[in-house]
C-alpha cells in the first residue's frame, strides 16, 4: 500500500462535565467539543477538516441492574474545506 506524506496541524477544545445525583451517583455528562485539523501535503496542497458540537449522555438504571443509555448529538459533524475556497 502507498501513502500521501502528510503534516497534520491539529487545534482543539474538549469540555467534559459529569453530572452526579445526590448520592454521588454518576447520572448523566455533557460535552462541548470543536476541533480544526489541517492536513498539508508534501506538494504543499491542504484541506480543513472542522467539526463543533455537544454531545448529552443519560443514563438510567434498569430493574435487573444494567443501564441504559440515550446520547443527544447536536452540531457540525464534520466539514471539509480548502484553505481560500469555499466553506
């Protein structure tokens, strides 16, 4: 197999906040994320990969004691770009 010989610039934020019940009881998260990653080929050519978004976790116990999970994903999943071209 044969590669592209690239340098990756990444620049990124993570917040990450668990959500705890009276008892200590880890319950539900939220997290806000966005990310820019630029990708320059040997050539010099590059592209933008960009992404932004808050992600939401519940959890809720079951009788049998397992746990289920809904997770709510809002925002960019993914854009692709050129450095001067259009968004």
């Amino acid at each position: 197999m044969s590669g592209i010989n690239t340098t990756l610039t990444y620049s990124g934020i993570d917040n990450f906040t668990p959500i705890f019940d009276l008892t200590g009881n880890f319950i539900s998260s939220k997290d806000l994320h966005q990310e820019q990653d630029i990708y320059t080929a040997a050539n010099g050519q590059s592209i933008i990969l960009h992404f932004a978004n808050q992600q939401t976790q519940y959890l809720t116990m079951n009788s049998v004691g397992t746990f289920t999970g809904v997770n709510t994903y809002k925002g960019l999943p993914e854009q692709l770009m050129s450095p001067n071209g259009p968004y």
